[in-house]
C-alpha cells in the first residue's frame, strides 16, 4: 500500500501524536484535559511499537493456515499487550486523584489547586 | 515569556522527532534475528499454536509478572483513594 | 433504567461472559489471552452496572468479595511459576505430560486445545485477576460519584 512513499509514514504519524501530546500537556490548565494529554501520549507509543515489526506481505503469527516464511515479528506484539494494561492502570489513578482534588479544592484548575502557600 | 520559551522548545523538540522519524529503518523491512528464531522453534519447545502467546507467557513470563503486580497495586490505590472516613 | 433495559441485559450478560471466557481458554490458539478475555467479562458488569444502577449492584456484589478474587488469582500465577524451578524459574514444566502436554506437528494444522504446557492455566490465573480488578475500579468509581450527588 506504501509502495510509493519514498519515506516512512507511520513513523511520522507516530511523531505528530507525540508532539500534539505534548503540546496539551505543556499548555492545558484544566486537569481532566491533562489526563487526556496523557491517554494521547500513551497511544502514540503503543502505535510506535507496533509498526516496529512490520514485514511487507506478511500475515499474522498464527500457526492455524499460515504460511512460516511470511510471519510478522510476534515479540513488539506482546511488548504492546504490556503497555495497553499499564496505561489503563495509570489512567485509573489518575482520574481518581483528580476527582480528590476536587473535592478538597473545589476547582479543577491547576492553578488554583495549590494549597500549599505561605 | 512564558508563552516564547513554550514556543521555542515545543519547535526543537518537534524537530528532533521528525528526523528521527525519517532516519529509522525502510518501513517493511525490520532487523529481526530473535524473532526468527522465535517463529521457527515455538511449535516445538511450547507447544503452543500462537506465537504472540508463548512469547507473553513463557519466553517473556517475567514481564507478565511485573505487570500483574501494576494492576495490583493500581487497584489497591484506587480502592484506597475512595474510602469514607470512619474516624472518631 | 426502564423495564425493557433491565430485561435485556439480564439474558445478555450470560452471553457476554460465555463470549470472555472462550477468548481466555483458546488464548494459545487463536489471537486473544488473559487479558482480552478479562476485560470483556469486564464490560459485561460495566453493562450491568448501569442498567441497575451502582447502589442495587452493591447490595450483593462487594468490594471484598472482589479483592478476594483478584488476590488468589495472583496466588495461583505466581504458584505455576515455581512449579518449574527445579531447572529454572518460569520453566514449562507441563510439556510432554499427560496433563496439557501434547505437541503439535509442525506448519499449519488445525489446533489441539490439549496442547500448550502451562500457558492455559497461566491464562485462566490471569484473566481472573483481570476481571476482578477492573470490576472493582469500576464499582468503586460509581458508587462514589453516585453518593454524592444523592447526598447534596
């Protein structure tokens, strides 16, 4: 399909999420768009470490019909599987120590959620 | 200021992506001796008729393990965070 | 919810956790595993959790019942793990065995559930453990967002 492309387009699909990640991170005051930063962020690595094995006319790693020479790389797979579960633990306790922040504080603001002054 | 310095960071870091983006290896093509390996021997030594799987849970069981213990204590802070006071 | 909702989900939900539970016990077979099948079963009790609502769920679903589950799920991962140690920890212990131990012939065939070594109940182990502690993350979020609004 990217027979014409003289360069690599996934690998720059991943750079465009990961510098629109961390543009919002960087520039957001609202703490739930932060969190959302992160998801993004999250998302553009995993992307990165799938098209790390990527074999031209290959099929999927399955031994049920498929034929061995032709086999994408199975290991970036299950580096992948690692990281979707971590992200959503991460994710998790995040939001829930926004929800906290919100019931002590009041606002979710980040610059008005500091409560140590003086 | 706040908004320069921003601005001119976020530029240099964006760059430093792009070009490593187009400096990796031809799209298609991946650098894989492990792997080979892995694909040829796997019916074999596990038994198992997925490739995906026998890496997650028995070449690279480790990693499975320190992920389980992620979820735990992920659980565990969540659970923690949401407890009503009971003190007297 | 209404009565139409409430009905539906109530024969759905069998459905949905028949669905996970093949994806867990054919995780060395077909794409899928632990972890996708524990999440699916997840989502089941996600869907119940709003057809009935967060405080009728927790009359007879609570949270140590849930932590219970999760914790003898890890118990039993970490036992299989060091049923191999007398050659390394993590060996494969069951290949070869009666218990799970066929091989299969080499190249494309047709899949033997019998097969695979330890990695089926490695499976089962960790997509408890999967299960209960997104379910458990999900029932304590409702309940707190929930009481709250009840409250004030």
């Amino acid at each position: 399909m990217t027979q014409g492309a003289p360069f690599n387009v996934p690998f720059l699909a991943v750079a465009m999420l990961i510098g629109i990640a961390f543009y919002i991170i960087l520039s957001q005051r609202n703490l739930i768009k932060l969190v959302m930063g992160l998801g993004i962020l999250a998302s553009g690595v995993n992307l990165f470490l799938i098209t790390l094995g990527y074999r031209k006319g290959g099929v999927a790693p399955i031994y049920t019909n498929a034929p061995i020479e032709k086999m994408v790389l199975p290991v970036p797979q299950a580096l992948t599987l690692t990281s979707i579960v971590i992200a959503v633990a991460t994710l998790a306790l995040m939001l829930s120590m926004v929800v906290h922040i919100y019931r002590h504080t009041g606002s979710v603001d980040a610059e008005k959620s500091r409560t140590m002054k003086g | 200021m706040r908004k320069i310095v921003l601005a001119i960071s976020l530029s240099i870091f964006i760059a430093f992506l792009i070009a490593a983006a187009l400096l990796l290896h031809p799209f298609g093509y991946p650098p894989s001796q492990m792997d080979d390996y892995i694909i040829e021997n796997t019916q074999r030594e596990t038994g198992a008729n997925s490739a995906v799987t026998a890496v997650v849970f028995d070449y690279r069981g480790f990693d499975t393990l320190g992920e389980a213990t992620i979820l735990f204590t992920a659980v565990t802070g969540v659970i923690m965070l949401f407890r009503k006071k009971k003190m007297e | 919810m209404s009565k139409i909702v409430r009905t539906i989900s109530n024969i759905l939900i069998l459905f949905i956790f028949i669905y996970g539970l093949y994806i867990i016990m054919h995780g060395h077979l077909t794409p899928g595993g632990g972890f996708q099948g524990g999440a699916v079963v997840a989502s089941g009790i996600a869907l119940l959790i709003v057809a009935f609502g967060s405080q009728n769920i927790h009359k007879s679903l609570k949270e140590h019942h849930l932590s219970t589950l999760e914790s003898s799920g890890a118990l039993i991962f970490i036992g299989l793990a060091f049923g191999g140690i007398a050659t390394v920890f993590f060996y494969n212990f069951l290949v070869g065995s009666p218990v799970f131990g066929h091989i299969p012939p080499s190249g494309p065939n047709a899949g033997d559930i019998w097969t695979g070594g330890m990695i089926p109940l490695m499976n089962l182990a960790v997509g408890l453990k999967v299960f209960a502690g997104l379910s458990a993350i999900l029932l304590v979020m409702a309940l707190a967002t929930s009481m709250t609004e009840m409250d004030e």
